[in-house]
C-alpha cells in the first residue's frame, strides 16, 4: 500500500512536473510573443522618425537654396535701384546745368539786344 501511495505520489508529481513545463512553454511562448510585437511596434514608430528626419532635411536643404537665390536677386534688385537712383540724380544734374546755362543765354540775349537797341537808336540820331 505504501509503495502504491508512492506510485501514486510520484505519479503526480510527475503530471505536476509536466503541467508545470507546460505552462513554462506556454508563458515563453507568450513573452516571446510579446516582446516581438512591442519591438516591431518600436520600430514603426523609429522608422516614422527617420521618414519624418529625412523629410525634414530634404526640406531644409530646399529652403536654403531658396533662401540663397533669393538674397542674390535681392541684392540684384538693391544694385538695380542704386543705378535707378544715379541715374536720376544724373538726370537731375543736367537739368540743373541746362536751366543754368539757359538762364546765361538768356542773359546774353537781353544784353545783345540791348546792344542792338542802342546801336539802332544811334544810328538813326
């Protein structure tokens, strides 16, 4: 009887042993699974990152050289106002010179005539 109750012990013991590698699997099983699936969840969101990253950059990149073309044209168009601006004071120049020497020969003209009057009035004296 005792060797039967040991049978018997050892018998459960056994199927205890086996349940409990069972379930040992199972939870490997299921850590495993787990695991893989917060990883490839981790990696999604990593790979977005690096989409997003590489996005950006393209970005920046597309902006400085818009950002450099525009300052050469802008300095293409301050070059342009300056000769704009020359120009005019130039033409202002010679505005002034022309009203100037106008005024001479209208000076000249007046005095000329002036001459002529007074050489007319004596010659006819």
């Amino acid at each position: 009887m005792l060797s039967r109750l040991l049978k018997e012990h050892q018998a459960k013991q056994n199927e205890r042993k086996e349940l409990q590698e069972k379930r040992r699997r199972e939870a490997i099983t299921a850590a495993t699974c787990l695991t893989e699936a917060l990883v490839d969840h981790l990696n999604v969101g990593v790979a977005q990152a690096y989409v997003n990253q590489r996005k950006l950059d393209h970005e920046v990149k597309t902006l400085q050289v818009q950002a450099s073309q525009f300052s050469k044209q802008t300095a293409q168009w301050i070059s342009m106002v300056e000769g704009f601006n020359q120009a005019l004071k130039e033409i202002g120049d010679v505005e002034n010179w022309a009203r100037s020497i106008e005024m001479d020969m209208r000076t000249i003209a007046t005095a000329l005539e002036y001459v002529h009057k007074g050489q007319l009035q004596s010659a006819g004296s």
